[in-house]
C-alpha cells in the first residue's frame, strides 16, 4: 500500500493527472507494444533467449517505472500550489532550489531505481544497467558526474522521499508480476545495445502514455484505459513479409515484369545469397548503373525479414532528389504485396512534406489510402500503403514499417544526439538498404562504420548498393559489421578486384560470388579538353551542329554558375542550370523539365545544354548524347558517364558513340598533369592523380568490363605512380592521409562509442549535438560543399514576400501561417554554400541566423526552428562579409564582398 503522504497527491503539473495513474497506463500501454507493434526480430534480440513471459513483464516493468524521478524536490516545486500541499502532508523540501535544471527527474528515477536494487543485494553494475534506461527516458542517459552520491542531495529529498518512490516501485513491481523475476535478472545484466533499445521502447510507451488517446480526469482502470486509447492509435503492426517461393514469381509480382522476362543475373545471384544465409549479415552489391540493383535488394529484403522477423525497411540515398524519387518505387513495390496488408510509409528527411507522393498520404488524423484496387478471388480488394499520423513528427518519422530518406537518417544513429535511442529502436527494427553507398564521402564513412558496428551489434541484416566500390572501402564496410558482431574475416577475400559485377556475404563467413555480366559491352570514348570556354563553345558549335543534348557537369556550384553564363551568350535559350543552390521549388520544377525532356520516355529538344554540379550524377534519371566533366575521382566518372547514352533512342550521327570529355586540368602536357584548385578543394589531390594516371594513354573505356578493374587500380593501397609523378604522388598520399586524420579526429567528437566500449549508457551522451533535426545536427554527418538550409524571403517596404520561385505573395511573420501557406513557405528553402559551413565558420553563420529568425514562424509546426535569410528587393544580402543575391537563372550566388558577381 502507498503511504498515506502520497497517496493523497498528484504530482503531475495537471492535477488530474497522478504519477501512480500515468505509471499503471505506460505499463499497459507497453503490453501492447511488445504484443503488437515490435517485430519478432526485436523482441528475440531483447529477450537473448529469455521466456516470452519473462520478456513481457520486463517490457510493462520498465514502462512502469520510468517517472518514479517525479517523486522528488526537484520536480514539485515546479507547481507551487501542489508542492505547498505535499509539504505539509509531510514530504520536506525548500522553497527554492538552485539549479533544478541540473536534477531532471530522469536522473532521479536512474537513482532510484539504482539504489532500490542495490538494496536487494544486487551489483551495482547489473543495477545501473537497468536503471539507465529510465534515466535515459527523456532522450539523453545520465553522466556520471550527475551520479555522484553527494551531488546537491537536496533536489533529490530526505528519507519520507526515498520511502515514496521506492512504494512506487513496489506498486508497479506487484502490478506487473516483475518481483518474481528479480532473482534471475540480478544475474543477468542487460547489454548496452539492450539498454539503448529498452529506452526507445519506453519513450514510445512513455509518450502515447502522454498523448491525448488518453482522457483525462476520473478513469476506469488502466488496462482497459490502454486497450482503447491501443485501438485508437491503430498502430500498424509489423510487416510481415511472405514473398513468393521462387524469385521469378517474386519479380513478377512485384516488378511487374513484362511476359517472358526474368531476373537479371545480378538480381539473382542477390536473391539467392539472402535466401543461403544462416545468420543477419552484410550484403554488398557492385553491378553497373541500370542493372536494377535497388529492385535486387528490395527482393532480398522481403526474404531475409521472412527468415530473420524483421518488421520493416530502411532504404537510404545520398540526396533529397534521390530519395524523392525512390520513395516512389518503394511505394508501388509494397502496393504490389499482400493486398490484405497495411504498411506505414514514411519519407524521412528535412522537406519531406514538399513530395507531392508522400502528402497525399499523410492526413492530420487516421489514414489516407493509396492503394490500388485488385482482384483477390472473387472480390475486389486494396493494398493499403499509409502514412500513418503518429509517425509524422520528425522524431518518430523512422518507426514507421519502411522508410525512405537520405543517408543522413542513418548517419545519425552514429552521432551524438538527443533521443538517440528511439532513432536506434527504429532502424533495428528493419533491413537496412544503403543505396549508391560510394557517396559518402571520407568524413561521412566515419560515421557509416560506427553505425554498420551497432547493426552488426543488433543482427540487423544490412544490403550495401554500387556501381564502383574501391576494395578498402569493401573492407572497410565488411569489417566494421563484423566487429559489430564479434566476427573477424580474411581481408585478403575482399581486396583487389574480386570481379564485376559481384556480390559479397558477410554473414560468419565470407565470400565473394562473382556474376556472369550479360550487359552488351559499350566502348565509350575519352578525351582530355584544355580548361577554356573557348575551346569548349568551339568544340560543342561542331559536335552539336545536327542538334543534341549535353551534359556538362563542373565540380564546384561557382563554376557551373560561370560556364553557364558564358554558353548562354553563344547558345542563347539552350542553356540549363541545375545545381543545389536553387530554392527547393525552384529546382524541383528545374528537375522536372529535365527528366521530361531527357529522361527515358522524355520529349527530346533539338538542342540542350544542361550544365550542372554532382546533382546530374547522383540525383537525375536523364540520357545526354555527349558528357563533359570535371576530373574527379575515377568512380565519380563512371557514374557521371551512366548518364550518358543511358537509353536506347536515336542520336544525331555526330553523337552516334558516346564520349566522355574531360576539362578541369590546368596544363594536360605537365607531368604530372594537375587538376584545376576548384576540384582539388572538392577531392584533394591524391585521387584527381590517380584518375589521371589510370587513364593516361588511353582514349576509350569498355563498360562493364573495365569499371572495377579501373577502380580498384586507382584506390591500390600499393599504387604505382607513371614515370615522374613519383614525388607529386606522394605529396599528394601524405596530405590525404592528414586530411584522413584530420577528419576522424574531428568525427570521434561528435560519433558514439563502439557497441562493445562500455557496460552501460550512463555518459553515452555527455556531449551531444542536442536535436539532429536542427542545422547543427545536419552540419555535424556531412562534410560538402552545403550543408545548411534557410529559407529565402524578399522584404519589400517592411512587408515579407515569398519568392517567385514558390509562388510569390505577402506572407506574414507575426503570427503563424495557414499550414498552406507555410508549407509553400518551406518550397523557399535552399543549402547555403561552402563560405558559411565550414567546421570554422558553422556554428557563427547558424547564431546569426537564428537571432533573424521571424517569431511568428516559431508557433508553425512546419516552420518553427527554420532559419531564414531576408533579401531586400533586389533579391540580396550580406553575410559574414558576403554579398548574396538570388537569380533567377543562376540561382543563389555568392561573393565577397569585394568581389564583382
């Protein structure tokens, strides 16, 4: 029985609301998580061979007792008139405590229920390891400095306090039956990466527990209280995949095959290595852009969550653009599953809301349907594919069944930040895709190895997806999911070419299955510009004289601004600009007229220009009859050069053959020839040389035969240099490897520990970069050209305008706007350049933003912790010594001050 001191209070700040109530109801509500919402994967990972009962009862235990922290001086004074109350009925504290802020009830609840184990004998290790996770509840676990017994003792109260929350927990302990199993769990402590997903799991518990499914005053009993406010969430439960039992019926049931069509060899080979996997293990995919590599791992995915019981998918890319467009495929491929199923679909990433197909499945409460109607014996029936409205908000986005976003959403699960845990709970919970994995970059790789340590470390199976993957990084990738998961493998099996295209398994063993190519080989032509518009307008006035479309892609956003401007004059109305420095709305529509006019089914102009940055390599399904590019690593070649005669059409006959020219080079005669500063401050300078040297002597390229051959020469940790470049090359290998340092020296502030680096949570996340969904979190995982987004408003006569690009007109700042009106407001949004997000730049540019943020926008759930950048009516500003102005061709260009745009 409670003590009468406390039975008679409420320590909600709603009086109606009591501490024992909201106990009782997170309990339930936790039952109904573990039943009906966890996958069986998860629930095998936590349960480590546990009883299902055992496993249930913690669940509902740990839930239970998650806010036992309210009962303390720390929280009460928080609502005078209460705290008054519960003074006097004996419960001591003082009128004011200093720093209470210091004492969250989080860490009291880690104390509590700590000691109450303590008490019972137990360690203190297996206590804390329990404990942590309701001291992690609110989104960052105890430091331990925060531990210390003797710290400000009177936030935490006297003795009648202790009595208290220890009545709590035995309350709770009774309701759920855990006292019976209390002997066994004092020898069996739990691992970190159960703590991590026992915290996510109760701060879900924790927050419908908070939510309004539950009404408030005078309630029937809680149980009954959780069952329906349960069947009023109407969670979706877990995807139960059951693919078809051959591979051919799976591609034709999903992919709509024409009749007479199969699987590709890759696609096959793919397939049949999940399905001969005995453990949750690392797959990575090389086969040539086109080969249908994503509709391999979506196949893969439904047999291995069969195999395994995961719940779900995570596809990841390495753009918004990317996402956006796979988020589409994603949908049709569940659509095309079991017409009884409902699947959650999420799109996860900063502007998800501004994707035409993912609005129209979202709706501010229940579902909106998007299937299509098919015949199911003799009736009509619907796959449903839902947004579901729990999982809009940005934090719980990831729960959903599948998820597509960009590869940042995974990142973030190696990046020190608030709820953490929640984020883990959501990827474990599915297979993880990872497509075109050779973009992330060196920094970016440094967080994909520690998080790939945890995957290895949950069992979660994961499928790795490119075109040119360099034999380090295959090792490198293998590697860090072996460790993960206490496995060590023979690095020499994956060095080197191991063929192409390929297939890797790392699931206990390795191995390396390589693929019969029956892609026609395509010989594509090379040859090396001087770095002049002249020589370029010269020599597309003779390749383009019947008509055809370019593509010109420039390493850096400045140099495809330049170029742009200078074709124009000499090719006028033939010219496009894509690149990241358009506002969102404005390079969609951009995007838009590209893929229709050069995409598969495009209606083809006589003449186009399209000059762009990477976007055109990583983001666009577009065909060019003839590419001009930078130099830039030999991988990022072969990608750019999947752009190129892409599919079959009829071309001009002088562009019958594809070609691949090559510009950025300051003098191609030196020796060693040395790329243009612009590129080298992209890539550096080792693997600009090493693309120099693998190509050197030769004018042609055959696809794709020589695609892995290629790469894996240039990315040879045993490279030898021409005649000559010796010194330059290994200049050039001694400041990648400081720049290597540099980059995992400044990632190791910001990355996890490894899975295995300590016993419990407590000090996980004693630095953290607060909220990943803020500018710093995004600033943190990337390290290009752009990192932070603002959204672009024109003031004109003390009134806010939105752009032309997103459709003009006043919009006002005090207030919030319609969602409307604010949703378009977001169109307006575009990445500032590299001059403002450097490591030594970043956290100033954001300080100064956020003092010019509009109030009113704060109150908008679509607007608020936006930064904005206010141009006058001539469409420019200043910053940090900048002048900015927005153009309505070029997009956001950026100078010095002293510079001339």
């Amino acid at each position: 029985m409670l003590s009468s001191a406390w039975a008679k209070f409420r320590f909600d700040t709603d009086e109606s609301l009591s501490l024992v109530r909201h106990s009782e109801d997170a309990a339930a509500i936790a039952a109904h998580l573990w039943d009906d919402w966890l996958p069986a994967s998860t629930k095998a990972f936590l349960s480590d061979g546990a009883p299902e009962v055992e496993m249930r009862t913690l669940a509902r235990w740990l839930a239970g007792t998650h806010d036992v922290g309210k009962l303390s001086p720390a929280f009460a004074v928080q609502v005078p008139v209460l705290a008054g109350r519960m003074r006097d009925a004996g419960l001591k504290m003082r009128s004011e405590i200093l720093f209470r802020t210091e004492v969250p009830h989080s860490l009291v609840s880690h104390r509590a229920i700590r000691s109450y184990f303590e008490a019972r004998g137990w360690g203190r290790g297996v206590a804390s390891s329990y404990a942590v996770i309701a001291g992690g509840h609110h989104g960052v676990p105890p430091a331990l400095a925060q531990l210390r017994d003797d710290e400000l003792p009177r936030h935490y109260g006297g003795p009648e306090w202790r009595a208290t929350r220890e009545e709590l927990i035995d309350r709770v302990s009774e309701l759920t039956g855990a006292d019976q199993f209390f002997d066994t769990w004092r020898e069996r402590s739990l691992s970190p990466q159960q703590q991590v997903l026992w915290t996510g799991f109760v701060i879900v518990a924790d927050w419908i527990a908070s939510s309004d499914y539950f009404s408030l005053g005078h309630r029937s009993e809680s149980i009954e209280e959780a069952a329906a406010a349960w069947d009023k969430l109407d969670l979706p439960p877990p995807w139960q995949a059951a693919p078809p039992s051959t591979i051919d019926e799976l591609f034709h049931a999903r992919f709509d095959l024409p009749a007479g069509a199969s699987p590709n060899p890759v696609q096959r080979a793919v397939v049949e290595a999940v399905r001969e996997m005995a453990e949750p293990g690392l797959v990575i995919v090389e086969a040539a852009m086109g080969i249908g590599k994503t509709e391999a791992a979506l196949a893969a995915s439904e047999y291995l969550a069969e195999k395994f019981g995961q719940g779900g998918v995570l596809v990841a890319l390495p753009t918004m653009a990317t996402s956006n467009a796979m988020f589409r495929r994603v949908k049709q491929w569940i659509e095309h599953q079991d017409p009884e199923a409902v699947s959650s679909l999420t799109l996860a990433h900063g502007k998800a809301s501004l994707e035409d197909s993912y609005r129209g499945l979202m709706r501010r409460s229940g579902f909106t349907d998007i299937g299509r109607d098919v015949v199911v014996g003799d009736r009509s029936s619907t796959a449903e594919v839902i947004a579901h409205h729990w999982f809009s908000g940005r934090k719980k986005a990831l729960l959903a069944e599948f998820a597509v976003g960009t590869i940042d959403q995974l990142l973030f699960a190696g990046l020190k930040a608030r709820h953490l845990a929640l984020r883990h709970l959501a990827v474990v919970n599915k297979v993880v895709i990872v497509d075109e994995v050779h973009a992330a970059d060196v920094y970016m790789m440094q967080y994909l190895i520690r998080v790939l340590e945890w995957l290895g470390a949950y069992r979660v199976p994961v499928i790795l997806l490119s075109a040119t993957l360099p034999a380090a990084q295959r090792i490198a990738l293998g590697s860090a999911y072996e460790r993960g998961r206490g496995w060590r493998g023979n690095d020499g099996l994956l060095a080197g070419d191991v063929g192409y295209p390929s297939v890797t398994v790392v699931d206990g063993t390795r191995r390396v299955i390589q693929v019969e190519s029956t892609s026609p080989p395509v010989v594509v032509g090379i040859e090396r510009l001087d770095d002049s518009i002249e020589g370029l307008v010269a020599r597309l006035r003779r390749d383009l004289a019947d008509g055809g479309c370019v593509g010109i892609v420039r390493n850096t956003v400045r140099r495809a601004q330049e170029t742009a401007r200078a074709l124009a004059v000499y090719f006028p109305g033939s010219v496009t600009l894509v690149h990241s420095r358009f506002v969102a709305q404005h390079r969609a529509d951009l995007e838009t007229r590209l893929v229709s006019e050069l995409g598969r089914t495009g209606e083809r102009p006589h003449l186009r220009i399209v000059v762009g940055t990477q976007v055109i390599e990583q983001s666009l399904d577009v065909d060019f009859d003839l590419m001009v590019s930078d130099l830039a690593p030999i991988d990022l070649l072969f990608q750019r050069i999947g752009r190129l005669h892409r599919h079959s059409r009829g071309r001009p006959a002088a562009l019958s053959a594809p070609r691949l020219l090559i510009m950025g080079v300051e003098e191609w005669s030196d020796e060693p020839p040395q790329a243009i500063q612009q590129s080298r401050g992209i890539y550096g300078d080792l693997y600009l040389m090493r693309a120099l040297a693998v190509l050197a002597g030769k004018d042609a390229v055959t696809l794709p035969s020589e695609i892995a051959s290629l790469v894996q020469a240039a990315y040879d940790d045993n490279f030898t240099w021409p005649t000559g470049w010796a010194d330059a090359g290994a200049a050039a290998e001694a400041a990648f490897r400081a720049k290597v340092a540099e980059l995992e020296s400044r990632a190791s502030t910001w990355r996890i520990w490894q899975p295995s680096e300590n016993p419990t949570l407590v000090d996980w996340l004693k630095q953290n970069v607060g909220e990943v969904d803020d500018a710093r979190g995004q600033a943190k995982v990337r390290d290009t050209e752009e990192g932070v987004d603002v959204l672009l408003t024109k003031s004109v006569g003390g009134q806010v305008y939105l752009l032309d690009q997103c459709g003009g007109g006043p919009v006002g700042t005090t207030f919030p706007p319609e969602d409307a009106l604010a949703r378009r407001v977001l169109t307006s949004s575009v990445k500032l350049p590299r001059e403002f997000t450097h490591p030594g730049i970043v956290d100033q540019t954001i300080d100064l933003l956020e003092r010019q943020m509009y109030g009113g926008w704060q109150e908008s759930k679509w607007l608020a912790g936006e930064l904005v950048l206010e141009l006058d009516d001539e469409m420019s500003a200043t910053l940090l010594g900048f002048d900015i102005r927005y153009d309505s061709i070029e997009g956001l260009v950026v100078n010095r001050s002293s510079e001339k745009s």
